[in-house]
C-alpha cells in the first residue's frame, strides 16, 4: 500500500518539507522584516470530511478490492500582505488521513504553497521567492485516484522551491534591461525520480518608446540542471528580435538565434544548433488577442499560437506549444495543480496564486472532479496533464483549449488538451489527451449544484498500451454562514486498457466541511 509506505516514510518527508521551506523561508522572512508593522491578513481554516470508496486501493478487476471510510482532518492557516514594495502570500495545511479498516494506510501530507515579490530598491532591484508542497502521481498508467486519499503505490510528495533577485532598469526612452539570476530545486519523496537544482541566468535588452513603430530585443540564458539519479543538462540560448508595427493593431516580428544544450540523446544526435521563427500578433479589441509563429530547430520545424476571446458571458482560450523540458520542470510549474479551474472570481477559503493567462491572473486549485464553489465564477476550465514522471529531457509538444459560459445563475465550462513527449535519450514518445466539462448552478442564494466530467486517454507506443480513465461527479455545495460551508458528492470513475490487469472502477461519496476563523 502506498500509505503504509508513506507511513513509514513520514520522517524523510518531514525532512523533504524541512529542506524545500527553510531557505525560500529566510528569504521571505529577511523581505518582510522591514514590514512587520504593516497590515497583514491571517486567516485560520480548517476542513474535515468524511470519504467512503468501495475501491480505496484501485484493485483491478477481478483482483480483491477494499471498501473503507477516509477520515480527514486539514487545519491549515493564510495570510498574505500587500503593500506597495513588499507583496507576500501563503497557504499551509496539514493533511491526516485516517482509514477505518486498514490504520496502515493512515498518513500525515504537508500541503504548502507561498510566495513574495519584493522591491528591494526602488526601481532596480526586485526579489521573487517561491516553494511548494503537494502530492502527484508517479506513473499516468498506474492507479490514479481521487486527489491523494486512496491508497496506492503511485504518489509521491513533491517539494519545490524558486529564489530570484533580478535587476530592471530603464534607459530614458531608448530601452529597457531585464538581468534575472534564479535557483530552482525540485525533491521527490519517492526513489527512482530524480531531485533537481537548477542554476540559471537570464537577461534581456528590448527596444524603448523612442522607436515608435520597430521594436527590438536581445536575448540571453543559460541553465544547469544538476540532477541526483541521472545525468546533468545544460540549456543555454541567445537570440534577436525584430518587429514592425505594420498599424496600431497587427504586428510582425522575426526571431533567429543559436542554442547549445548538452542532455543525453539517442544514438548520439544533435542537441544544438541555429534557430529562427517569424510571426505576428493582432489584438483588434481590448478583449481579443491573437498570436502566431513558425519556425525551425535543430529537431524540426516548430510552431505556436495563443488566442483569447472575452466577451460578456464567455472567455475563450486556445494555445499551442513546442519546447524542451524535464518532469522537474513541468513540477516546479505545476507543483499544486492535478487540476484546476480558472476563476473570475476568488473564492473564499480556496488557495491562489498568480498563473499566466487566466483572466484574472491567478488560478484557483480546485480538484477535478470536487464541487465548485458558488462564488467561482467560471472561465476557461483546464486539464493540467497527467504524464508519468521520466529522469531525462523531452520536447513538450502541447494544445489546450477552453471555453467558460457565465449566464444567469449556471456556469458552463468544456476543456479539452492533447500534450505529446517526444523522449529524447528513448528517443520514443508518450501522449495524453483529454476532455472535461462541468456545470456549476446556483439554484438558491446559498446553494450550489455542480456536476463535472472528465475523460482522460494515454497512449503509450513502447509499451503497446492504451489505456481510458473516466469520472464524472456531482455535489451540492452550501454556505452555513459566512465563514462556513459544506458539500456533499458523489464520484464515479472506471479506467480501461488494452493490456490486461489493468482495468478498475471506483465508486465514492464525500461530505465535507470547511471554517475559517
């Protein structure tokens, strides 16, 4: 069992929690000492529920398959400050799971997520200091449940953590200089997946307002990867930009450049080489942008494309991506996020932090598949991908599109995402697509209905696999009073594969309760 394992494991996780908060810790601590006098906003919580699954441990199919009620407790406490120089936040809880029938999967998780942005000196020298505790599935073809509670083998807790002074400084009207020098590191409470520190300078020199119509950029970076299990990389890259504005609205632009990474490669290819790409961008509203480029690397030709659509009822969103990366990455970007909704609206007693792209700029974590809350607003729903977690570097290839309805008292909301891994020492690929859809009505001023779901398919050509995984949920969500609120839910979902042994279904019901004081 993987919280008998867990169990057994609390102390090295503690230790993981200990390493991954006490550095970006001072940091945020050294940064907030010159404003202990000023406002700042605690907010205690605490949420508890009740799970019971007929399948808490995934069994397969005709395999022996345990029924069992998860008890639990998450106390955990917010605050942040916002002030002019110094902007903080953070949201901790401390998660214990208790099983009625087998204690051997009781577990304690640490769940964490924080972070600052501070002016150090006016105008010049700025700070950004980030960490993160979660759990996250190992391997997309293992059992894969409902957020952490059921208790499989296929969860490890990840810790994350960023330290970045840069510099920003401004030549009259001439340009404006960007020199960024961070530290990154990525830990894994699980064998076989490799910790990471990353070591990485950037730094930037674009065009000011004197050039009116042309604009231009030049642009530098460099990362090491130093990896524990696995071999180091290198990532450096150096580029110019040039563009025209053809009219107010619709830009052009060219980009050429070389890189020169060092990974480990199948059969010896190439992992550097000269680049180049050209596009456009068009933003012929407030409310409408739209991006484009082609190019070519030393692996291919490359593409990319972002579009956005706002109007009083909807928000659209559609991108398409191609670029090297590692799972230590794709971690320590997405360390909180299973799942998520973007948001309009903040919700209350519900943790954020800022994301690119969402309407708002923050992101609010909601597991897929959990009521969503009345005071959430839908946009864009999106499937963060489930992908196994791999020691070597891959090209991301990566299309998400999303739509959010807002009419009357219901919230619509359909996701779709297909994300392919191309992996570079295999030199074979893995991909995963997917679709997900919800509806959030709130029928009564204190009462939400919500009903989710999701399909998820893997396909695995090395393995000669192909494997469906399938939910759908749905709950009432309301608010006691002000600063209390339950829900109750229903959770139905069922893999199938083409290789035997591997199919499963899983029936739940949850009841929960959340306070903040």
């Amino acid at each position: 069992m993987a919280h008998t394992e867990n169990r057994s494991r609390l102390n090295s996780a503690a230790r993981l929690g200990v390493r991954v908060v006490f550095v970006p810790t001072l940091v945020l601590g050294g940064v907030a000492l010159p404003a202990v006098a000023a406002d700042w906003t605690v907010t205690p919580n605490l949420t508890l529920s009740e799970r019971y699954t007929d399948n808490v441990n995934l069994a397969p199919s005709g395999q022996s398959r345990e029924s069992d009620f998860i008890t639990e407790v998450r106390p955990g406490v917010q605050f942040s400050k916002e002030g002019a120089r110094l902007r903080v936040r953070a949201n901790y809880s401390l998660q214990s799971l208790t099983y009625l029938n087998n204690s051997n999967n009781n577990a304690i998780n640490h769940q964490l997520n924080a972070g600052a942005n501070a002016e150090l000196l006016k105008d010049f020298l700025f700070l950004d200091a980030n960490t993160a505790i979660s759990q996250q599935n190992i391997n997309a073809l293992g059992p894969v449940g409902f957020g952490n509670t059921n208790a499989t083998n296929n969860l490890t807790t990840v810790g994350t953590y960023s330290i970045s002074p840069y510099i920003r400084k401004r030549f009259d009207s001439f340009a404006d200089a960007n020199l960024r020098v961070s530290q990154s590191g990525v830990y894994y409470n699980s064998q076989g997946i490799s910790n990471t520190v990353s070591d990485s300078v950037a730094g930037s020199l674009t065009s000011g307002p004197s050039f009116n119509d042309l604009f231009w950029g030049l642009n530098y970076s460099y990362s090491k990867n130093n990896n524990q299990s696995s071999a180091d990389t290198k990532f450096e890259r150096a580029s110019a930009t040039l563009g025209y504005a053809l009219t107010r609205k619709f830009r052009v632009n060219a980009t050429a450049g070389v890189e020169r990474n060092n990974y480990v490669i199948l059969n010896s290819g190439s992992t550097d080489g000269s680049f180049w790409n050209a596009g456009f961008s068009w933003t012929p509203t407030s409310r409408t942008s739209v991006a484009a480029t082609y190019g070519r690397r030393y692996f291919g030709n490359t593409y990319s494309f972002d579009l956005s659509e706002r109007t009083r009822h909807t928000t659209w969103r559609a991108g398409y991506s191609e670029d090297l990366t590692t799972s230590s990455a794709t971690s320590l970007s997405y360390a909180l996020l299973g799942g998520y909704y973007v948001c309009q609206i903040i919700p209350a007693g519900y943790s954020y932090f800022p994301a690119t792209g969402s309407p708002t700029g923050f992101v609010v974590a909601i597991p897929l598949g959990s009521p969503v809350p009345a005071d959430c607003q839908l946009a864009a729903a999106v499937v963060t991908p489930n992908l196994s977690l791999v020691n070597e570097v891959y090209i991301l290839k990566n299309f998400t599109a999303g739509v959010g309805v807002n009419v009357g008292k219901s919230n619509y909301n359909l996701g779709v995402y297909r994300m392919r891994r191309d992996l570079q020492t295999r030199g074979t690929y893995d991909q995963s697509s997917g679709i997900n859809a919800g509806w959030n009505w709130r029928f009564a001023p204190f009462t939400t209905v919500s009903l989710t779901g999701n399909l998820t398919r893997f396909d695995v050509p090395a393995s000669n696999r192909k494997d469906n995984l399938w939910s759908v949920s749905g709950g009432v969500t309301h608010q006691f009073q002000p600063k209390l609120n339950g829900s109750v839910f229903i959770r139905h979902q069922a893999r199938s594969s083409n290789l035997p042994g591997n199919d499963f279904t899983e029936n739940s019901i949850t009841a929960l309760v959340n306070m903040t004081f």
